[in-house]
C-alpha cells in the first residue's frame, strides 16, 4: 500500500485532534522500541516511512530493550532491514518473564522521565 504523504498525516492529525494543526507549533518525538525478531520486522518499515516522508513533522528514537542481545537474534535485523542503530539499549538481558518485562518498564519509566 502507498505511503501516504506528510500534508496527508498532518491533516488526518488535525482532524482527530481538532482544527489545530499540531504540526505548525511542535514536531513530535516517536519511541520505537524493539527487542525481538517480530519488533523489528514491524520496526523497520515504520522508521523508512518516518525517515523518508515524516522526517519533518516525526523526529524517531530507537529503543532497544537489549532481551535478544546475540548477533543474530538482533544486529543482523538492524544491518538486513537497514534499522537505524538504536538511541538508547535498556540491557535488559535474560530473565524470566516477569523479570525482563518489570525491568523494562523501570528502565523505560526512567527514559521517558529523563528525555
């Protein structure tokens, strides 16, 4: 499907938001976070549509929350689907569920607080 264009996602925007153009005061800041093999398949096509048609109204930073940190199991996704490397890597490493997803939350919690 066609990639609609910047003036196209303004509007619509606009017309969810209310007859305010959001995009004439603020570019807005997307966090792309991604950690497993599903996350970056779907990652990559929304950063190619951010870079080459939203990059002046979306300004993208890339998380890794670092739960597959073997090359293949994630640089080869970044390298393959031209991902741009990631802004921040939580490191979040093995764990059980419930471990990895309490310390991303944590690390993501500081992230947003910080940025």
């Amino acid at each position: 499907s066609k990639i609609p264009d910047s003036s196209t996602f303004s509007s619509k925007v606009s017309t969810i938001f209310g007859a305010v153009n959001l995009f004439a005061h603020v570019p807005f800041t997307i966090f792309t976070i991604v950690g497993a093999r599903p996350q970056f398949i779907k990652a990559a096509a929304v950063s190619r549509a951010i870079r080459t048609v939203y990059s002046s109204d979306l300004t993208e930073f890339i998380v890794h929350t670092g739960q597959h940190y073997d090359t293949d199991m994630s640089d080869v996704f970044f390298e393959e689907l031209e991902i741009p490397k990631p802004a921040f890597h939580l490191h979040v490493g093995s764990a059980s569920h419930g471990a990895q997803t309490a310390s991303m939350m944590t690390a993501l919690e500081t992230l947003f607080l910080n940025e």
